[in-house]
C-alpha cells in the first residue's frame, strides 16, 4: 500500500514566514545571550520565556535555526513543559500553589476567591490587562503554607482574603 | 592557582573577623520559606535602618536552620559575645526596637527574642539547643545551613570546606573515596535508596574522557523541598559532594539540575560555581592537583518526571523529559551517550562529611541497614512546620510529635502522606514505624523524598487522593499508555466519588487499572501511580465506601468543585486551522 499525505500543515508555521524583524531581533539576542555553556533548545527556549514572559512564534523558528533542530522538535519540546506559556502574560503574574500541601491549608478558596477578583473562571488573563493566574504544582515553601508567588515574590501562610487583598493593590 | 592551606588561611583569618572583629554580624534566614515569610524585606529594612543610624555591621542573607515556622528569623552576633541572640518572626516595623535595644544598648527586647546559640547563656531566652526543632536534630548534609553565607566560599572553606576534597586529592586518593562511601552505607536520598558508593563504582571503568555527574535537583515532590533549602543554605557542600564524586569515578563534567523558576537555588549555586572557578576549585588542575572538573547549572521547565533519571538526561540534553529504556545504564550510556552518574542533592551533600570523618563516624549515625539521617520536610497540620535533620531510626511520632510539636489545635492526627504524591498515605497506626528505609518500605510507605505532610481529623481522604491523582495525572509525561490512560481513568473515577456520582464497580476498576499500570509503565511514575488509592483504600476504606454506597461525606470537607490545571494548548487558533490531513491510498 502506498500513502502520499498531503497539506500537512505543522501548527503555527503559518505565519513563519511573516517578517517581525523587531522581534526577531529580540528573540535571537535572548538566545544568544545564555551564559551556561550547554545551550540546547529547551534551554533557549527557557531563556526566551524569561524575556518576554511567553514564547512567541517567532521564537520556534528562530530556536530551530539557532540550534540546528527542527521547526517540529522545537515545538514538540515547547509543547511538552506545563510552563511555557503561548501568548502574553498581562502585567502581573499570580501562581497559586495546589500541591497538598497547600491544598489541605487552604488553596482551593485561595484559588477560587482570587480569580473572581480577576473575573475569571480559572487559569488565564483577566479582563483588565492587570493580572494573570496560573496554578502552580509547588512554589517550593511548604512549611508556610498556602503559598502563592505575585512576579516572583512568595508568600506564604496566605488566607483568600490577604490573596484578594494583594491582587487588589496591583 | 591557590592550595588549600593558602585558602584555609585566608578563610580563617575572615572568619575571626566576622566572629571575633568589632562590628556586629547580623544573619536573616532568606531560604524559600523565609521568603515566603519576608526575609528579603527584612534584610533590606535592616540595612537601611543600620544605615540610618551609621552602625556598620556585617548583613548576610544566609539559609535556613530548619525552623521554617519562625522566620523570618533574625540572628545578631554582638562583637566581644559568644552567642548569638536570635529574633524570631520579624517584621520590617520590628526592626527599630531590635537595632536600638539589643545593637545600640545592650537589653534584649522581650517581644520577638526567641533563643540563643552559643557558649554563653543570654538573660531571659533559651538556649536554642534545648528546643527539640532545633535540639534533636543531628544536622550533616545541613550542617552549615543558616549558619554561613552562602554567597561567600570563604565561610565555608573557614567551616572546614573542601577539606574533604583536599584529603581526597592529596592524601587518600580515588580507589579509597569508592571504598569509603561503600563502607558507610550510604544510600541513595533520592526515592530508591540505592547504594551510594555502589552506584559510583559502576562508573569508574567506563570509558572516559567525557563523563558526567548529575546532581538531581528536580524536586517535584510537593511538601517536599529539603534539596532546595541545600542548594539555598549551602552551595558549596553539594559542589564538594560532585567534585568528591567526579574525582572517584574519572568524570570530567557535572550538571546540576534545578527547575526553572526556583531562582533561590539557581542563583546561590550558580554564585558558588563562578566562586569556585575564581578559587580553582572548579576548573583545570583543581587546588594544584591534576584532576579537572568543570561544572554548570541545567534547567528544566515544569514536569515532574524530569526528575527521573533518564528523563534527567533527556532534559539536559534539551528534548522532551521522557524516561528511556533501561539498559542501557546511565553508567554506560547517558547524557549524550556518555557514561553518567545520577544523584541525588542529599546524597551529594553527605559525601564532604563521610569522607573527612569517615565512614565508621557515618555509619555510626542512624540504624544497621540504613546509615546517617533523614531530612525530614515536616508541612499540614503541624506545629512547628520545617525542615528536620534527624538520625534516622527515629519513629514518625517521635518526629511528628517531639520535633515538630504535633497537630496544633487540639485536634487529632487522621492521615500523613510521606515520600511525595506517588508515595501514598498512612494512618494514625503508623506512628510507630521507624524512619528508615526497610521499616517504611515495610510498612507500605516510601520516605522518598523526606517530605512529610500532616493532615488533621477534618481532613477529607477522598479530597486529598483527589488531589493527589490530579497530580499524577497532570504530570503523566505521556509517553506510555498504561500510565497515561491509566491516570486519566482514575481521576475520572476519583473526580466522581468525589461528587457522590461513583459507581459499585470503581473500586475494583481502580485495582485492575492499578495493576495494568504497576506491569506495564516504563518508570516508577506509572508504576506506583496507582499508590495514592491503594494506601488509602488499605487506611481508609470505609470513607471511600461512604462516599460510594451512602452518598455521604463524612468529614464535610469533601470539596466537589474542582479546578484543573490547564494542558498546554499552544496557539490553539492555529489547531483550528491545521486542514485535515488528505490521505490519498491506492493499492
Ligand atoms: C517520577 C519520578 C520523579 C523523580 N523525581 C526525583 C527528584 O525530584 N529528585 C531526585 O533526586 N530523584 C527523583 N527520582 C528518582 C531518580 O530517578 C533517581 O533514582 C535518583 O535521582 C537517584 O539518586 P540517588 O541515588 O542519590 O537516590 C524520581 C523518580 C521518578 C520515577
């Protein structure tokens, strides 16, 4: 039997070939930029979500062309780690921990106050451009307790009302 | 190029100025938890106050002591004392009546004082060594945390740093280095327990020049974060451990593999590698001898199974972290195809202490079969929540209770999940197993990861297991179907007790699930991804079945709204769009 297939379109590489010198620009420095000797494409594709806070997708091309890989493996590698985030963050990011940790002291109405305060259902960007929520597997201080990290500051030992309190004052 | 005595002495000599000079030494904890607690607010408010009021005074962001409860803690050694006064649950507006009581005068403010530590008794607090947190512990791989800078190799080479190392190049040699972290019995902290010592020999005839060390700092283990607090509180004995490992098994290079986004850990370690270059500590011909090492920091992005070894491998090598067949070993064929040796931050971080006391002083610690301590992440419902070095052979309760006070509240122990998601639950029965090894393993727990998380008599089981399946259904990595279907279906079925919408048959459904998953999974995701429901339904059975047979939740804490953790979808607009495939066959 044979199999010809055809129209097989790889997701995002529609725009490719779009011309965002801008952005390139940016990309390509971010990657050329790492300082660690081993430079992989996870490894750019890290240094670029610390650039821009997501990965644009001009950065799987850019990525695949720097590293020698695939347009294909870069996205497969970008696909797979729960923290790649695909479009822009709004200006504050907010991580909820639901470990069990912090489930059992209290997340879950951490988490439910917090994205009504943002007027979402769950993870995402709210409405306003202020804030985005993700959730978070462990930030990592246990020993306090619900913890939840806003741009990278934890804090721990949190109640849902302190949570709104400091997602308010953003 | 300096030798180690040139080191030594330079060391010593500023460490008699930070403990003997005439300006005060201040330390704040600023490990992860103290950060969550504001200990970098705190250490900016006192440089700001000091300098406020001209009183020069060394300030150094140090780790943790383990007593994650009280940070952010506060640590004042006056000039002529010898004990240092610590501060305990500090505040930014604390900090004024701190500097002009204790620093300016000489009283000690009665409000946050919390214990001293040293030779001499200070007026109206304890000594800190007769407060069991802190008092029974036996501390090894923690021993200089929160007590030395972590940003300052000086502290740790006058703390008797990289003597191990010395001893190793120059005195004991390679061969001796395997022989002694065999004979101490040293097993693997990582979850397996394998032996340490074993698991370096394996390596020492693989063909070189380029061989690896791995440091596994992945620690996905929620509740646990002992290899962190390492990493954050003392650099430079884990680069003393992979340096002491590098040079027994002939390796060249080492990784240390942290998780992106911890920038606690990956800063402190990448400021004591670029300090160990600057000493030759790192680097060619290492204090002078002919052994070179070179280390860097990898990191990986969020997945739990990156911290399984051959997934490690994958992950530093940029892919996907999916686990490889075995064999080939990681000994013979590993990162890059190049023989690799994979371990663990605690493992590492005992090797400095066995061989520079060697490893009758280690093997003298803890019980037969399983030697040294247990760094236990005590988190839930628990007094005095922290991180505790203890020899191991202890009981759960002598920790649970004695070390870290017990459930608070007056209410009850019901429940503890040990060894991280996979590793399950116990009952209040289980009090009485030993911390070690074979006892857990015995009964039916893992100690894995230390972590230990305490859940009180409201907890819901049904609720936690939940939880706990979420978590292994969401970090199933996907590559084989046992696990990755498999997970899927018992979250379902979990979701659905939950909600008082399960079935008579899902109990027996999750077994056979279980089963399928325990025989057919390439690595201990899948396979023990069923552990969470077995150890319950073996502790718990009748809540499970009151959920079921009488609709009921007997704790009342049952929640039945649950949020899911979002798979990522890249691009999602673009998957609209993708045209179906149009496959044209002919015969
Ligand atoms: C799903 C999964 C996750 C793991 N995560 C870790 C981890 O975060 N840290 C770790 O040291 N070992 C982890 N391990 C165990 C490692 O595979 C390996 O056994 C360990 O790093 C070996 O170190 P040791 O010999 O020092 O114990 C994990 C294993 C599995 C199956």
């Amino acid at each position: 039997m044979l199999c010809f297939v055809k129209n097989f379109a790889i997701p995002g590489a529609r725009d490719l070939t779009v011309a965002n010198e801008d952005l390139r620009d940016r990309i390509r420095q971010a990657i050329k930029r790492q300082e660690r000797p081993t430079v992989t494409v996870l490894s750019s594709l890290l240094a670029t979500q610390d650039e821009f806070g997501y990965i644009p997708r001009e950065a799987i091309e850019e990525i695949a062309v720097y590293t020698g890989a695939s347009t294909n493996d870069v996205w497969g590698v970008a696909s797979f780690y729960k923290n790649f985030q695909f479009t822009e963050p709004n200006e504050h990011v907010i991580e909820i921990c639901w470990g069990p940790s912090c489930h059992i002291m209290g997340a879950p109405e951490i988490i439910e106050e917090a994205a009504e305060v943002l007027g979402i259902e769950g993870e995402g960007d709210s409405v306003d451009g202020k804030g985005t929520l993700r959730y978070n597997t462990c930030l990592g201080a246990c020993a306090r307790a619900p913890v939840i990290s806003i741009d990278h500051q934890l804090y721990g030992r949190m109640t849902a009302k302190k949570a709104v309190e400091k997602i308010k004052s953003l | 190029m300096f030798s180690y005595d040139e080191l030594k002495g330079t060391a010593d000599q500023r460490w008699k100025d930070l403990t003997q000079g005439d300006m005060p030494w201040i330390r704040v904890g600023t490990e992860m938890n103290g950060h969550a607690a504001g200990g970098f607010q705190v250490i900016d408010a006192i440089r700001s106050e000091l300098g406020a009021r001209n009183i020069a005074a060394y300030v150094d962001e140090v780790g943790t002591l383990g007593l994650s409860y009280a940070e952010p803690i506060v640590d004042v050694l006056k000039p002529g004392r010898r004990s240092r006064l610590l501060f305990r649950d500090v505040l930014v507006d604390d900090l004024p009546e701190i500097i002009d009581k204790y620093i300016v005068n000489d009283s000690v403010p009665g409000n946050k004082a919390f214990a001293y530590l040293g030779e001499e008794p200070i007026q109206g607090v304890p000594d800190l060594r007769t407060i069991p947190q802190y008092g029974m512990q036996q501390r090894v791989a923690m021993r200089n945390a929160g007590h030395i800078a972590p940003a300052d190799i000086y502290q740790y080479i006058a703390n008797d740093g990289y003597a191990a190392l010395n001893k190793a190049l120059f005195e004991i040699g390679a061969d001796t280095v395997i022989e002694e972290m065999k004979a101490s019995n040293l097993r693997g902290r990582g979850g397996a327990g394998f032996p340490t010592g074993l698991k370096w020999s394996f390596m020492v005839n693989s063909p070189g020049p380029i061989k690896y060390i791995a440091c596994n700092c992945e620690e996905g283990d929620p509740g646990a974060f002992n290899d962190k607090a390492i990493l954050e509180s003392d650099p430079h004995t884990l680069l003393e451990g992979m340096l002491l490992a590098g040079f027994s098994t002939g390796a060249s290079n080492g990784f240390v593999f942290i998780r992106h986004g911890h920038d606690g850990p990956i800063d402190r370690t990448e400021r004591a590698i670029e300090q160990a270059y600057e000493l030759g500590i790192l680097g060619k011909n290492i204090m002078g001898s002919d052994f070179s090492f070179d280390i860097e920091v990898s990191l990986t992005g969020d997945s739990y199974v990156a911290g399984e070894e051959t997934a490690l491998m994958e992950s530093i090598e940029g892919k996907r972290s999916m686990p490889r067949f075995k064999p080939p070993f990681p000994a013979a064929a590993g990162i890059w195809q190049k023989p690799t040796t994979i371990n663990n931050v605690k493992t590492l971080a005992y090797a400095p202490q066995i061989i520079l006391n060697g490893s009758e002083w280690f093997s003298g610690i803890g019980t037969e079969k399983s030697t040294g301590t247990a760094i236990a992440c005590l988190t839930g419902h628990i007094a005095y929540p922290g991180i505790y070095e203890v020899p191991m052979g202890l009981t759960i309760g002598q920790v649970i209770n004695t070390v870290g006070g017990g459930v608070p509240g007056g209410k009850s122990l019901k429940l503890l999940q040990t060894g991280g998601p996979l590793g399950g639950v116990l009952g209040p029965d289980s009090l009485d197993v030993k911390i070690d090894f074979d006892d857990m393993a015995a009964a039916g727990a893992i100690f894995g990861s230390g972590g230990l998380i305490v859940g009180n008599e409201d907890t819901s089981v049904v609720d936690l297991i939940r939880v706990l399946v979420t978590f292994c259904q969401y970090e199933s990595c996907g590559k084989c179907f046992p696990c990755r279907l498999g997970m899927t279906q018992l979250l379902d079925i979990m979701e659905r007790i939950a909600r008082f919408e399960g079935k008579p048959e899902d109990l027996d459904v999750c077994e056979r699930l279980g089963k399928t998953m325990q025989i057919g999974s390439l690595c201990a995701h899948g396979q023990l991804g069923f552990n969470p429901i077995k150890s319950a339904l073996t502790h718990f059975i009748s809540e499970f079945e009151e959920h079921l047979n009488e609709r009921r939740d007997p704790t009342g804490r049952t929640s039945t709204k649950f949020f899911s953790p979002k798979a990522t979808r890249p691009y999602s607009e673009d998957f609209r769009e993708v045209q179906p495939l149009e496959v044209i066959s002919s015969l």
